[in-house]
C-alpha cells in the first residue's frame, strides 16, 4: 500500500492490530474497521447527495432565468 487512504489511520490500526493477541480483541478491531468503514461510505453518499441537490437547484435556477 503505497498510497494511504485519506480517512485510514495506518498507524492506529496497525498499533491496534498489534493488541489484537486474543480472540476476542480480534474481534473488536474487525468490528471496528467494520464501522468506520461504514461511516465513511455514508458521508460519501451525503455528499454525492449535497452534490446532486446543489446541481439541480442550480439547473431550476438557470432554468427560470431564461
């Protein structure tokens, strides 16, 4: 992995999964990466949301103006 993923925090997970000596830590760290990657798709797609609202606005704007 050359280039890092801007919301990956490569040496948390890395240090976490270093803890990670039994099942059940394991188990947290998994879940873990589990919903922060969750987290991030979903601020993904309210921004492709935002996005998509501002441009039609945009196009009901320009529309009206000419």
């Amino acid at each position: 992995m050359h280039q890092e993923d801007l919301g990956f925090d490569y040496y948390r997970y890395k240090q976490l999964l270093a803890e990670a000596v039994d099942e059940k830590r394991r188990l947290e760290l998994i879940n873990l990466l589990i919903e922060e990657r969750a987290k991030d798709r979903l601020a993904a797609q309210q921004a492709a949301d935002r996005a998509a609202i501002t441009a039609m606005n945009i196009a009901t704007v320009l529309g009206k103006a000419r």
